[in-house]
C-alpha cells in the first residue's frame, strides 16, 4: 500500500499542545493533542514546563515518523509568541521558559525607556505599547542587567516556534513574525533591528533570520517556526487577492489590516493598537479589545439572574426589531456596564443590548486600522464568527462594507504547512480552506 504523503504540523498554544498532520489537499489526517501540567521558575512564577514541551515534542515527532499510511514529508511549527528559550554553545536551556505574564521590575523598565526616548517615541519605533515581560525583547534586557553570568554563558535566544524547529534540526534561527510580534526588538521605522540590541549587546544573541521558506534537509524537510497570529493570516493571505480586514475573535479581538502601510501614530498607539509582521516581513496594523472576556463576564451573570443556560446565549437567534427598538430605548451604547439586570425584561433585551454595546467598541476598534478606503471586505473568524448578534450588528456598523464570518480549521497551523508548502507538496494551493458566510446590516445603528 503507497503511504500517504503528510506534513506534520505542531501548533503549541498556552493551554493545548497539537500534532496534525495535513496531506497535499491540507486535510487533516491524524491529529493528537495533550495540556501539559506548568511548572514554576526561580521566583515562584508559573511558566512553561520546557523539559517536558521538549519530550512531547521529540515523542510526538516520533509517533508520526512510525504510522505506516504516512510519509511525513516535512514538518513546520506555530507556537504562541513573545516567549524565548535561552539557549548556550551546546543548545542547553540556561534558564526556565518564562511567563510573557511574569512580573516585570518597574525600575528596569523605566530605566530603559528613559535611556532609549521614552515611552511614545520608543513604542513608536517599536509599533508595540509597553507590555513588561509580553514584549520579548525586554526578557533579554533584564537577563542582561540582571544575571549578567548567565547573560554570557548564552548563545541564543530563540523565540518558542524557532526553538521548537532547533530540537529537531540543531540549526538556530531567527524568523521575522516572530521578532515583530510586540517584541520591542525591531524598528518598523528603519525596518531592522532597533539600535538599543547593538547598545546592549543584545543583537548578537539574536541567530540568523530565516526566510518562512528556508527549510533544513534532512531525512523529511524542517521550517522554521512561525508565531502563531501571523500562520493564522496565512490561509486568508493566499486565498484572497483584495483587500480585507480580519477581525480574530476569542479573549481579545484583535482587528488585523494586512493593507494599511501607514505607521503607527501616538493616538493609534495610546488606543491599545500596534504591528506585527507578517511572513512575508510587511507590517500589519493591528488592534486589540478585550470583547471576548466582557463578554464571557456578562453572559454568566446574565444567565446566573435570568436562570439560564450560558449557551443560551452563544446560540440566541438575531431580532432585528429588537434591536432597532433597543438603539431608540437606550441610545447610549456604553449603557450596560456595570448596569443592574432587573431593568431588562427579557433575556434577550439584556443580550441583545450586550452585543450592541461589544459591536461599538468593535466599530471603534477596527476603524483606528481602516484608515484609506482600501479595505472592502471584513472576515471575523474565532468564536464571535458563530454568534448571530455579533455578526448581524457587525455588518450594521459597517454599511459600506462586506461583512463574512470565516471558517478555516486550525488556521495557525495550516499557515505554517502552507508557508513551506513549494517545498514539500507538489499540488497546487487549494482555494477553498476558507469558507464565508455573508452578513448584510437589516438595521441602523446609531
């Protein structure tokens, strides 16, 4: 029987850790995933358990090389960002993975930003708020300043998805949706590292950067590693040629406009947005809310003084005339926070009324990275994609544009299979991984 021939695709998330493997028509044909149990680093502070990442790893790859239908033809990572493992000569880890959450010393930030422009003009620079431990960059600052022994002893500092590829080749590299993920490394001015890596010795722990297409030969071929947010645009990247504005849904909805250019302004930046960059090294404007836990908030209140199931909620279909009604009754979109429940009549008053509020800070948000006219078509993927209310308010607040929910499985990880996919597969890119649902607005809001 002719085995089947695969990549392997390991998308490292905080929660679960994922095998997939993908055959040439991105098909998902075996898949295994596990949570791994945290562990705590010098301080006491939760983190990554590496030693036991690293096995399931290296046992994961090897389950895959031993299925007998499969030919693993090569293998690529999405892992989640601004955590770096610090490696020495022999490719050891010198120290724990640290939590992007850890605590991170107010001295040592304020001394940096005092020494480097301040805090506008350097996040200017940089494209990314000031985040502590969530900007990558400052990881290496403190290890400098603060174990300067260690600091030495390093070799590399590799980023999670970078890491991961070098436990199975030996190669260590550097890949650019990593290093302009809010990292505080790279210059979106200039367009290369920032000047403060060559000041504080930090540039030459950083390795060589990789093309997302530069694979490593070996018994199968190995990527790079991408960070998972830029793989996730990846499938939307390649299927759609105009213009268009993802809005990522989950925790924080986060609005990415591949097509703006622009850089970032110090309104934009105090307004909670910033860039990343994309596979290919092109900035993408972005913008986050923090919708997604407001509303898992609000709905377990809602349904805890209504006495009703919270899926209720996530499933409740969209009444228009509801809404309308709601949009004269209570004109102040801010209205529900921290309002008291017993003014709603209904559950779907209060829900309905919920969304609305959501739909606009979601209007305000995205349109911070809409500036041009360009962008015509916005997809929304995550799990707003799946809610009526959203979706049809959604399309409400932008009359002028088209409005889709889009569906990709496990996007993140069929970014980095179809990021080294000329290397591996030699059937064409399907044009279908993305499906679309369209939303017209049926009602006016205010």
């Amino acid at each position: 029987m002719e085995k089947i021939p695969v990549i392997a695709i390991f998308d490292i998330g905080k929660t679960n850790k994922k095998l997939f493997l993908f055959d040439e028509q991105y098909r998902i044909v075996f898949e295994e995933s596990a949570r791994l149990e945290e562990t705590t680093d010098e301080d006491g502070d939760p983190c990554e358990d590496l030693p036991l990442l690293r096995r399931f790893v290296q046992d994961m790859m090897a389950k895959a090389l031993a299925l007998e239908e499969f030919q693993v033809k090569a293998v690529n990572f999405s892992a989640y960002g601004a955590s770096m493992v610090f490696i020495d000569e022999a490719g050891r880890p010198l120290t724990p993975l640290y939590s992007y959450l850890k605590p991170y010393p107010a001295f040592l930030r304020i001394g940096f930003y005092e020494q480097y422009g301040g805090e506008t003009a350097f996040s200017l620079e940089s494209a990314s708020p000031v985040l502590g431990s969530l900007n990558s960059g400052m990881q290496l600052y403190r290890l400098r300043h603060q174990q300067p022994v260690l600091f030495s002893k390093m070799q590399y500092a590799l980023h999670l998805p970078q890491y991961m590829s070098y436990l199975l080749t030996g190669v260590a590299c550097s890949d650019i949706t990593s290093i302009g993920c809010h990292t505080n490394l790279w210059d979106f001015r200039r367009q290369q590292y920032h000047a403060w890596t060559e000041t504080e010795n930090v540039r030459s722990k950083l390795a060589p950067v990789h093309r997302y297409d530069k694979v490593h030969q070996g018994a199968y071929l190995t990527g790079p590693g991408l960070h998972d947010s830029s793989a996730a645009m990846i499938p939307y990247q390649l299927q759609f040629r105009d213009p268009f504005l993802l809005i990522s849904t989950g925790t924080w909805c986060i609005s990415l406009n591949p097509f703006n250019n622009a850089p970032l302004t110090a309104d934009e930046l105090q307004q909670d947005c910033l860039c990343y960059l994309s596979f290919q090294g092109k900035p993408i404007k972005a913008s986050r809310l923090f919708a997604g836990r407001e509303h898992e908030l609000q709905v377990s209140r809602m349904a805890a003084h209504f006495s009703r199931k919270e899926t209720d909620f996530h499933t409740m279909a969209f009444d228009a005339e509801l809404a309308q009604r709601l949009q004269t009754q209570y004109p102040d979109a801010e209205f529900l926070s921290g309002q008291d429940l017993s003014v709603f009549e209904t559950a779907e008053e209060a829900y309905h009324q919920l969304m609305i509020h959501i739909i606009a800070q979601q209007r305000h948000a995205s349109g911070l990275v809409l500036h041009g006219g360009v962008v015509k078509n916005i997809f929304v993927d995550g799990g707003f994609s799946k809610n009526a209310l959203y979706m049809n308010l959604l399309a409400a607040a932008f009359p002028g544009m088209e409005v889709y929910a889009a569906d990709v499985a496990q996007a993140s990880a069929i970014g980095a299979a179809m990021a080294i996919h000329t290397c591996w597969n030699k059937q064409p890119l399907p044009d279908n991984l993305v499906t679309l649902k369209k939303y017209s607005g049926v009602i006016s809001l205010s």
